[in-house]
C-alpha cells in the first residue's frame, strides 16, 4: 500500500472529488481526516465499509479558528499530519456572466473560500507537518486556471491563484521537508460539474471531449493515481509542480 501509516486531510470531502480521493486514499493504507462544511458521513460509511480507517468534521475553511481545530482534530486522532489535500472550493452552482457583469458579492465569496480558504488550511497545518519532519501538501486547481473559461473570471482567478501559492509554498517550504504541488484537472464528471453547466451540461461534456488528446471525459478515477502519487513517498523529490490531469488539453 503506498499511503501506509500515513495521515491525509482532505478538505471538501463530503461528495464529489473529495470522497473519491479520501475512498482511494484509504484504500491505499492512509489514515483519512475527511471535513467539509457540510456532514461528511457518507463518505465515513463508504471509507469504513471498504475497511479503511477514517474520522470526519465539519469545518469552515474560510475560518481561522475552524481550520486550526480541523488540524488539532485531526492529531488528536492519528498522532499526525502528512498530508493535506486541499479540494475545498466553490464552483457547482456559480453563476456565470462576462467578467464585467460577475456579481460583487460572488466573487468575493469565490476568493474567501477558493484562495483565503486554501491559505489558511496550509497554516493550519504546516506546523503540524514541521512536527512530523516533513509533509505533502496537494492543492487542487483547475484547466481553466491556464486555459481560460469564459464567463468564469471569478473562479479561474481563483485557481489561478492556487497555482501562484503553491509555487511560493514550495520554495518556502522545501527547507522543511515539505512539497507543495498542484493538480488541474480538467472538468469531472461529477455532481458538481453538472450543477455548474446546468441544461448546457450534456453539450459541454462533449465540447470539452472533443478538445482533448484523450477524447473523453475526466472521472473521478482518473485523478486519484496523481493524489496518491503526490501524497506518497514515490514524489519525494517533486515540488512547486502543476500537474494537469485534462487529457492532454494543455501543454505546460
């Protein structure tokens, strides 16, 4: 197993790609602290049912003192902190408009939790990671932080973002044994994808298919060989890297 002993937060982990990655995570050995702001039980009774071991919060990334109680939880219940995947983000239910038309009030909301959110959920945890002598941390960005997605500023600034602290993180970080790397995957299929394309949903998939070298949509088990990579002691040496898992829809 290649997450033996090892602890991983995930953040965002009540439906979608956060329980995909705490399933596939603990299925490789890891002890998996799953939080959201909303229950993550369902993901708890998946984890456990496939034997795998797993504790769950409720937590508020875009709160200081949440994410600290998220990293103190997650010690007083493993011993640890090895990994933190940083998957929290709003993007189902946005609504789109041209940049200069995007509401005030949803971008801020954007920012707070898809920039500030990831921010303080690497504070929370890094002191926790020096302890244990080192650290991964897998913050989830997106193609369209790259490639540009019309009618998105809000969100693609936001994962743009992402990918400028994860750089910074790295190059701060990389005295303490602690990598910091991103992943940008294309558009997954998943619940969250199909409430943000709504009645457009079906043309998307395959506009987004047809743009690819791999010409078909991204599931959920296709990004979670790159998480436990990251995660793992097989990426030791990679650092301040954005790993795009799009079928080929960007060369970086």
């Amino acid at each position: 197993m290649q997450l033996q002993d090892k602890v991983v937060v995930i953040t965002g982990a009540a439906r979608g790609l956060g329980r995909a990655y705490a399933e596939a995570m603990a299925a490789e050995g890891a002890s998996v602290f799953a939080c959201d702001v909303n229950s993550c039980e369902d993901t708890r009774t998946a984890v456990v049912s496939a034997g795998g071991r797993i504790e769950t919060a409720v937590i508020d990334i875009t709160n200081m003192a949440s994410c600290r109680e998220m990293a103190a939880q997650a010690v007083a219940a493993f011993g640890r902190i090895d990994v933190l995947v940083n998957n929290a983000g709003l993007y189902a239910g946005l609504k789109g408009a041209r940049f200069e038309d995007l509401d005030d009030a949803q971008w801020d909301r954007v920012m707070n939790v898809n920039v500030k959110g990831v921010w303080q959920a690497c504070k929370a945890v890094v002191g926790h990671m020096r302890t244990a002598g080192g650290g991964s941390i897998i913050n989830i960005s997106s193609l369209a932080a790259v490639y540009g997605l019309p009618y998105g500023c809000d969100y693609v600034a936001s994962k743009a973002a992402v990918i400028g602290m994860t750089r910074t993180m790295a190059r701060e970080l990389g005295r303490d044994s602690i990598r910091v790397n991103a992943v940008a995957p294309s558009a997954v299929m998943t619940e969250g994808t199909e409430e943000f394309f709504g009645e457009k949903f079906e043309k998307a998939k395959s506009t987004i298919a047809s743009g690819q070298v791999i010409a078909r949509n991204l599931q959920t088990g296709d990004l979670t060989g790159t998480l436990i990579y990251l995660a793992s002691d097989a990426s030791s040496f990679v650092t301040g890297q954005t790993h795009m898992v799009d079928g080929g829809s960007w060369f970086l």
